[in-house]
C-alpha cells in the first residue's frame, strides 16, 4: 500500500498552517536582525543571515513597494515586515479552511 494515499485534506491544511509558521519566524527573525548592528563576521553565520535575508526579502519587497518607510528623527521604521504577517496569518488560514472544507 502506497503510504501518500493517508493523506487527508485535514493533513494538507495543517501542513500549509506550518509552512505559514515557519515563515513568520523567518520574517521575525529578519526584523530582528535588522536590528542588531554588524555581528562579526562567521561563516555560518553569515550563511543563516544570507539564507533569511534571500528568503524573506522577496516577500517583503512587494509590501515595500506600496508602504514607504515611515521617517522618524533621523531613522525610518520600517512597516511593511507588521503588514506582511497580517496578510500572510489571514491567507493562510483561509487557505487551510478552504482546503480542510
């Protein structure tokens, strides 16, 4: 018996539900890192930092386009990482109900 044929629609939304997941982590790990200044550079570290930056940065870039940073004093806060977790919790989820039925 071939074992992908277990699959439900259940465990389909729940492995969406933790793609989401694991997405908005990276997404906070990256506001993190924005805002700690120059760690010394590390192989692997720098490897992590490259590896959330080139996956993060596509996703947030469409969010960037349409909300500019905001100018506070001499810096800028940036709000679209706060837009895009909102937009990714709700389309995951109705993407997991619509698929659970």
């Amino acid at each position: 018996m071939d074992p992908w044929l277990a699959v439900t629609r259940g465990d389909v939304a729940d492995y969406v539900n933790t793609l989401a997941l694991v997405y908005l982590v990276l997404i906070f790990i990256r506001i993190i890192l924005s805002w700690i200044p120059r760690i010394p550079y590390n192989r692997w570290l720098a490897a992590f930092l490259k590896f959330v930056t080139d996956v993060t940065d596509p996703y947030l870039n469409l969010f960037r386009r349409i909300l500019p940073p905001v100018r506070i004093g001499p810096g800028a806060l940036d709000l679209s990482p706060i837009v895009a977790t909102f937009v990714l919790i709700i389309v995951s989820s109705l993407l997991a109900n619509a698929i659970r039925g």
